[in-house]
C-alpha cells in the first residue's frame, strides 16, 4: 500500500526543482479568476485590443485555467530572468541611426525554453505522482497569465499593467502549468507602486491610458509586432529607431533598478540584432531576414512587417544619402511598404532641410569665433 502523498512537502519539491531548472521563482495558485473577467470583458468591449481577435474570440476562457485542461486545480506559475548584461538601452535608443529591439526578443525565442523547462519540471512531478495529469503554457494558450502569477505571489501588477517583483523589477518571463493536484497555494503581494506615474507619462504614445490599462491599439509593441497592415501615420514619428517592441515603461520604472541579470546563455543578444545600423538592416532579403531570425521572436512577424518597421525608423533618423539610397532601393517592391518608404523620404528630405540649417548655423558659428580669435571649438 503506497503512503499518501505529502502535499506540502511536493510544493516545496516543486520549487526547489523550479530553481534547479533555471526559474528564478515559482509560486502556487488555485484556479479562480473571476474577478479578472470584468476587467477582461470591459478591456476587450473599448476595443482596446485592436486586431487580436484571437482575445476576444476566446472569450472569458482567458480566465478559466481549468477549461483548458479539465480537472485543473492549481496553476503552477513562474518566472525567468531575461535581461542581458551590457543592455545598451541608452546609447541604441540615443542613436536614431541604430535600431532598438526590445531586450526580450535579442536572444532564442523564450517561448521554446520556458515551455521545455515546464515541461521538465511537470515530469518530476509525474515521476512522484503517476497519476497527476498536466500541461505547460507560455504566452502560447488562452490564459491570463499575468493575474495568474500575481495571484502565486510572483509579484504585483504594475500600472504599466506588467507584474512587477520587489527584487527583479519586471525584466522576466512567465510560465504556467497547470496541474491537477490540490497544492497548498502561496499568498499575493500587496501592491508597491504607490503615487507613481512614471510609466504612463514616458509612454511615447500614450497608450497607457489609465492606471493599469494598455490600449494596444497605442502601443508601439503592438504596431511594431501585432499589426499586420500600415502603421497609423500618426504614431510613425512617435515610434523612433524601436523596430520591434519597446521598453520604455520598463527603463523608467523604479523598481527596475533592482533587475536582475540572466544567466541563460539563450538569452544572450545576438549580435547582429544588438544595435544594428538601420539601412544596413533595410538591406536584407528574406533569405537573410529568416537566418538571422531562425529560434528568435523576431521571426514571427515576417520579413515585410520588419521592413516596415525599420522603414519608419528611416524616416525618423537624421538626414543621410545613405538612408534615402537604401529608402528608395526597394520602392515598388509591395504597396504597403511603399507606403511607409514614401513617408520616410519624405521625412527625410525635410530632415535634410533641418540639417543644411543646423550646417549653415554651424558655419556661421565658426566665422564669429574666427574673428573674434577664439578657439574653433568654442
């Protein structure tokens, strides 16, 4: 006869096999998100979700772990360090002939790795329990994935609408499995954010409309990854030298200081994606777009989705005959890329403009120094 199985003590089995298995945190929580299906509901009737019909045509599952697997009882959440060392968010993000990729998506896709982990520690779990039935899930199902951790104790849910960690800040991925064993369940964290708003002004776009609440519609990640057709030309000039997603509510965030480094040699930058030159990067064909990007993130979006957005970011960089020959190079290649490549010439024969007056400005700098006999760098 098999001694019962202890509860607690495969809880702190599970965690210690988390952390063995490279998760920073693990935490437990049952699977009751009933008070998110208001907030779901209300998020997805402003249609703040644009053209993810995919959220909306699941409906309120997002919020009913146990639907996607039947006799679900705990959800099992974690999270892993991405944030590389030498980020260099300031000196890309400061040179708007470089391109900025979101620090998430410069290394291997962090779907494969977090789901293989998962996937590992659900058969530890098996290998003590036969029985015990689960499945694994990163950003990959229905899910809502964010309540979810903050209900384990992972952390609290930021304005940004992002769950944020007293010692790692919000530089991390999530991960869920859900399982059917009724697992003690860990306490959430009593939110930290107090009065600030640092996030919701920084926002570019201003896509962060109200404490807690994305309209992604705004949101640069959203225009640079999710949306498949032109990018609104209102948001083009906004949106910078970021060719795929943004990190700007993180970077501001305080609790950021305390981001933790990963030590996970897949999420190390790859270096031709790590400060690229923009029209060394609208240069590529898709041969060369899907070996760069072959295991990334990046990948996902396509090759012209990418062009459009490093053409933007073209029209948002100073004048240079370099940028117009790479701009003008693939016209009549797709209408909608026209589209954006029309745009940024345009914009950068008026940043041409702006710079033979800041050259003239310059010059005449230099003749009053001259004649007043002061250094030519004064």
């Amino acid at each position: 006869m098999s001694l019962p199985l202890d509860l607690h003590q495969l809880a702190l089995d599970i965690k210690r096999w988390g952390q063995e298995l490279g998760f920073q945190q693990v935490g437990i929580c049952d699977t009751d998100l009933s008070a998110e299906e208001p907030r779901l509901q209300a998020w997805l009737d402003k249609q703040y979700h644009g053209e993810m019909e995919w959220m909306a045509r699941h409906g309120m599952m997002r919020a009913r772990p146990h639907e996607l697997l039947p006799g679900t009882l705990r959800v099992i959440s974690v999270r892993m360090n991405y944030l590389p060392a030498k980020a260099a968010f300031a000196s890309t993000l400061k040179n708007p002939q470089l391109g900025y990729v979101s620090r998430y998506a410069l290394g291997r896709d962090y779907h494969k790795v977090l789901r293989n982990r998962l996937k590992k520690l659900g058969d530890l779990i098996r290998a003590r329990c036969e029985e015990v039935q689960f499945r694994p899930f990163v950003d990959s199902a229905p899910i809502l994935e964010r309540p979810i951790a903050v209900k384990a104790g992972l952390g609290w849910t930021g304005k940004h609408s992002l769950v944020l960690n007293r010692e790692a800040g919000s530089w991390f991925f999530l991960g869920e499995l859900l399982i059917d064993l009724p697992l003690p369940v860990d306490q959430p964290q009593e939110e930290q954010c107090g009065r600030c708003v640092a996030c919701m002004t920084i926002c570019p776009t201003g896509a962060i409309v109200e404490p807690y609440t994305v309209d992604a519609r705004r949101c640069i990640s959203y225009l640079t990854i999710e949306l498949e057709g032109a990018i609104p030309e209102e948001f083009r000039p906004l949106i910078g030298n970021r060719i795929y997603g943004c990190d700007d509510c993180q970077l501001i965030c305080p609790w950021n200081r305390y981001g933790q480094l990963t030590d996970e040699d897949d999420f190390s930058p790859r270096a031709v994606l790590h400060a690229p030159p923009l029209n060394e990067l609208f240069a590529w064909d898709e041969a060369k777009f899907l070996r760069v990007t072959e295991g990334s993130a990046i990948r996902r979006i396509g090759h012209l989705r990418w062009l459009r957005n490093v053409a933007v970011a073209l029209g948002n960089a100073p004048w240079s005959a370099d940028n117009v020959a790479a701009l003008e190079a693939r016209q009549g290649e797709n209408a909608m890329l026209d589209e954006h490549i029309n745009w940024a010439l345009a914009r950068q024969l008026a940043n041409r403009s702006e710079h033979a007056v800041e050259i003239q400005g310059q010059q005449k700098r230099l003749v009053r120094a001259v004649e007043k006999g002061l250094p030519r760098d004064a």
